[in-house]
C-alpha cells in the first residue's frame, strides 16, 4: 500500500521539477552529427539539469534486445521522498527510440508516467569520454515542456566543459540559466547496475495488470483478480468509446481466468 501511495506522489509530483514550461512550439535543438548510441552506452553522472532538486543523479543506457531501441535507466534521490522518513533512492527507467537511422542523435523517449506521451531526445553534443549534452522537449496542446541536461562520465566535469555545453545551448535558444546543479557527494552504490538498495524502482512494466494485480495481491488475494480484470477491461472501455460497438459485459480477450466469485466490485 506505501508502494502505490508514494507512485501517485511521484506520479503527481513528477511534472512539477526537472523541466519548464514553455509557449508555442519546442525550439529547434540540432543533434549531433555523426553521432554514435554505441559509445553513448553506459553510466554518466548528471551535472547539470534542468529546474530539479533531486540529486544523486546517474544515467545509465543500455542495449535491448530490439534493434534501434535502447533503455535509459535514471538513478537519483528523490526530493519529496527526501522530506519524509523514508528511504529514497529512486529508479525510474524509460524506454529510447531511433525514429530514422539516418539521424541516431535524434531519438525518441518514452517514460511510464508520462501521461503526455513520448518525447524527443537529441544528444547536441559528446565526446563520449567526458562530457555529453541533452535536450529533450514535449509537445502540449498550445505549448511544450523541455528539459536540458549537462552529462559527465565521472562525479565531477571540468569547468570548461560545462561552459561549452552551457554555450551549446544557449545557441539553440535553451536558457542555461534554467539548468540545476547537481550534487554528487555522499550519494547511494548500486553495484554493478542492480537494484540493490533501490526502494522505488519503475519500469515500464511496473503499471501493468499483472503487477498492479500482484501489489494488490499482497493487500488482499480476494481482489487481486479483480483488479487485474479490471485494468485490462479499462483497455476495452477505451476501445469501446473509439468503436462503440464492442459488449463491455464480455471478458477481456485472452482473459481465461475464472473470476472469484467472492471478490467484491467498486462502482
């Protein structure tokens, strides 16, 4: 029950820190020529981000199994866990796409609670050894939300760097005055990129109907069915509004299960 009161605080509080607001369309960031996502592949420490107070901030990509699509894992300490008791460290995992192989630089990102959809993520600039710069932006309905991240290989980036990124994209329009620092002292280990350690950890699985069944589960196993029906009927439901002519008394599809006749429905 913790579990799923703390997803909705992170789910509400999410939107308010490590992007701003914006008017209009997102501005046009050039990515990278001649980029390589084979070299950008493993852990960097974030430097510098956009309007944040969580610190401890790691990124770590990854292949999939998938071609053209590889994973970004974010490990940080969560600010508004921060201000509780609770242990913090905080392990938020997206999903990252090549749209045209032709510009690898520019990809697309996909997180969990991102309610808005995907978003772009342009790598403006790396050396792969030392120092990286992202910029990634989300189309609204009359307006948009971009972040900027400053990127280092190590805890801590020669201020020359720094400036040149900063410089980098204040030429694109992108206020660098927005951006955080971000403190990389007395920070979590994670060894060897595993979740030991970490007490919130979301993946793009992490809101399906099975797990979300499987968290209830623990609470009570008289429901658990039930919840699990009901996020897959909630699949129908939105189909059922786009074609209205689907019977929504009926099962989900590929749903064999025999319900619990016990289990207790919510109106």
């Amino acid at each position: 029950m913790y579990r799923i009161i703390v997803l909705g605080v992170l789910s509400l509080c999410g939107g308010a820190v490590s992007h701003t607001y914006h008017l209009g369309a997102c501005p046009v960031v050039e990515p990278m020529p001649g980029f390589d996502m084979n070299q950008m592949l493993g852990v960097w420490y974030v430097i510098q981000k956009t309007s944040t107070a969580s610190h401890c901030i790691t990124y770590n990509f990854t292949r999939t199994d998938e071609p053209g699509t590889y994973q970004l894992q974010q490990d940080s300490q969560h600010f508004i866990l921060g201000l509780t008791p609770l242990k913090h460290d905080y392990r938020y995992t997206g999903v990252l796409t090549i749209p045209d192989i032709a510009v690898p630089a520019r990809m697309k990102v996909r997180f969990p609670l991102s309610v808005a959809g995907s978003a772009t993520y342009t790598v403006i600039s790396t050396d792969y050894n030392k120092y990286a710069a992202i910029f990634t932006c989300q189309k609204l309905a009359f307006a948009h939300r971009q972040s900027a991240t400053i990127l280092s290989r190590t805890k801590e980036l020669d201020k020359m760097f720094v400036d040149k990124m900063r410089t980098k994209l204040a030429s694109f329009g992108v206020d660098p005055y927005d951006l955080s620092i971000i403190s990389q002292t007395e920070c979590p280990k994670h060894p060897n990129g595993t979740s030991e350690g970490v007490n919130i950890n979301i993946d793009p699985e992490t809101f399906s109907s099975h797990n979300i069944g499987e968290a209830v589960r623990k609470t009570g196993g008289v429901i658990a069915d039930g919840v699990e029906y009901v996020v897959d009927a909630g699949k129908k439901v939105y189909h059922k509004v786009a074609s209205s002519k689907e019977d929504l008394t009926e099962a989900p599809a590929g749903n064999n299960r025999a319900m619990n006749a016990d289990a207790e429905w919510l109106p």
